[in-house]
C-alpha cells in the first residue's frame, strides 16, 4: 500500500469528509454572520467566502497531511 491507496484510492483522503469540512466552515461563516445581526445578501456573502476559504482550508491540510503521514502496510495481505 502506497500514499495513493490511502483513503479512497485519490491520495486525498474522504472525499464526503472533505466535503462536510468545507461545508462546515461555510455554514459556520452564514451563522456567525446572522448572529451578528447582517442581512440575508452579507449572510449569503458570508457562505460563499466561507465556501472559498473552506476549500483553500481543506486544500492546504490534506496536501500537508499527506506529506506527515507514515505509510502503514497493507492489512489485507496479512495471515492470521
């Protein structure tokens, strides 16, 4: 098993997880926003920076990831 085995086969990870990473930060950005009193048009502003940052966000930590993580050997390969 190589870096490119991990996860899903693409080398990056979960592809849902990434997706619920970014749609969290996103979210968070839309509730913050309305919390603070905005309107709906700033709220929506909110998400779609949210959605920008989130994927720059999620970007930057699975490339680093990938680079720290130990290679671990195949599981299925083994006798038991």
């Amino acid at each position: 098993m190589n870096r490119s085995d991990r996860g899903g086969g693409d080398g990056y990870g979960s592809l849902p997880l990434q997706v619920g990473f970014v749609l969290i930060i996103a979210l968070s950005g839309v509730f913050v926003s309305i919390q603070a009193g905005a309107g709906i048009r700033f709220a929506l502003l909110a998400g779609v920076a949210g959605l920008v940052a989130g994927i720059v966000i999620t970007w930057f930590v699975v490339r680093n990831l990938r680079d720290v993580m130990p290679d671990t050997p195949d599981m299925s390969d083994r006798e038991w």
